[in-house]
C-alpha cells in the first residue's frame, strides 16, 4: 500500500478583518508503515490558542508516529496529553491557551482509526466512488478539549452540560454516491461521555481494503456563506489527481469557483491509500 498526505488551510475572514492570527493547525506525515492527518482548532475565547492548537497537533503527531511505529493505538491519547502538557510547562503556557479540538486520522499496517476529541468532520472515501461525511457538533457551542484532562476543568465543563449522561454531541452523516447523489441521511446522538473519551471510527484489516481516504476537517467547513458543510465537502474532496498538495489545489479551487470565504478558519488534512505506483485514482 502506498500512501499521500497533504494539509490545507485557510485563514477565516473574522481574523483577517480583525488582523489576528488564525487558531488552526494541520499536520500529516507518511512513514514506512503507515500515515497518518491530524488537525486541532483553538478556542476562539481561550487565550493563546495559536500556538496551543499547533502543541496539541505536533503532541498527536508524535503519538501517531509511535502507534505506527509499534502497531498499537492503545494509548494514543494518554500520549497526546502527556507530550502536551509537558511542553505547556516548558514554555509557561496557561490553562486557555491549550483549549483545541484534536481530529486525526490513523492508518496503520492492518487497521485504522478515526478520533474526534470536540468538533469537526470526518471524511471517508471508499474505493467504488462513495463519500461517507460526519459532522460532530457540541450542544451550546462547547466541545470538549482534551486538554481538560490534564488542567483539571472537567468539572467546569461538565457544569455547562449538565451531567456525563446528556446526549450532547450531535453528529450528521450523509453519504454520496459515485454520481454526487445524496444517500443515507440521518443524525445520532452521544452523550458527553462519550465525546469526552472521543468519537471514534475504526477500519479493520478488511474494512480498511475498500477505503481510499480519510480526512479530518475543522468545523470552519461549515462557515462558508450560502453553502452547506456537506457541499463544501462533496466539492473538496472532488480530486483530479492526488499528487503532491493535492487537498490544497482542490480548496483553493473551491474556494475561487465559489468565490467566498470561510467566516472561521478552515483546516483539512487527509490520507489518501494507493495499491499502484502513481498515486493517483
């Protein structure tokens, strides 16, 4: 199996009016067993979420290299949290500065794995044509950070949710045949434990022979004006060619054809999984 990374992002248009520094971060890597995309969105209240989103997607890229490495994902997040905290402490970062969503997307040699901790999409191409989309979203606008954890505001955040046992977390999935046709419609609900211990797909050696990508997005998909999220995506992952910055020519194909931008920060990074040599379709 042959793998292609690539990240793209783009600054949302409420930090270039206001001449603040995008809250992003997108990282993807391909080793010799496998790859990995991972992307983090910084709380727009938090503190010095710049550089807190980009800790947490290096801390997470870090991870994922050793569960490639050692064919184990097992823990994946333990690692995340502790690489994070401890270079939070080196640079005196606060408690706000590391409030960031974490998606990624984990392909190892014989299975892969799908996490969200917060919100965002996922993205899963399947070898036949079809796109299978998830949207996780927050009730009240607040998802939780992993970061919560390590600096101890689990029990403010549980405050605003009521109670571990709240179905919060609202995910939609649509699915697109080869043709662009909309199929399979429909929404589930999780708890806030749920999502705190993080949403996750997981592809089986099998399973993982009728993908052809996985990508995870930041919730800036769904700030695009008069396009719905599931729109913006269809068009994005609509690739000539998946050589070289091939996420990044699509967005920016979008985003001109279209003709608008995203009101927040938009973020991608993806695995694209090849049996030929070219790397193409």
């Amino acid at each position: 199996m042959k793998y292609t990374v690539d990240t793209a992002m783009v600054m949302g248009s409420v930090h270039q009016r206001a001449l603040t520094p995008g809250q992003d971060a997108a990282v993807a890597d391909v080793l010799p067993d496998g790859a990995f995309a991972i992307v983090s969105d910084g709380c727009s209240s938090g503190g010095d979420t710049t550089s807190g989103a980009w800790m947490l997607a290096k801390a997470a890229a870090r991870a994922a290299s050793l569960a490639i490495a050692e064919n184990d994902t097992a823990f994946l997040l333990l690692e995340i949290l502790a690489t994070a905290e401890h270079a939070a402490r080196a640079i005196a970062l606060a408690d706000d500065d590391l409030f960031a969503t974490l998606l990624q997307a984990i392909v190892l040699r014989d299975r892969a794995v799908v996490q969200v901790y917060g919100d965002g999409v996922i993205a899963v191409g399947f070898r036949d044509g079809t796109w299978q989309f998830l949207r996780v979203e927050w009730d009240k606008n607040t998802p939780f950070y992993p970061i919560y954890y390590t600096r101890r505001k689990t029990d403010a955040f549980l405050a605003v949710h009521g109670s571990t046992s709240h179905a919060a977390v609202y995910v939609e999935h649509i699915t697109y045949d080869p043709d662009g046709t909309a199929r399979r419609q429909f929404c589930t609900r999780h708890t806030v434990a749920e999502g705190m211990v993080g949403l996750m797909l997981s592809f089986d050696a099998a399973a993982l022979r009728d993908i052809r990508a996985l990508g995870v997005f930041t919730d800036g998909v769904a700030s695009l004006p008069k396009i719905s999220w599931s729109d913006v995506m269809r068009e994005v992952v609509a690739f000539k060619n998946t050589t070289g910055a091939f996420l990044r020519r699509r967005m920016g194909r979008v985003l001109r054809e279209y003709d608008v931008a995203p009101a927040d920060d938009l973020s991608g990074a993806m695995v694209w999984l090849s049996s030929d040599d070219g790397g193409g379709l």
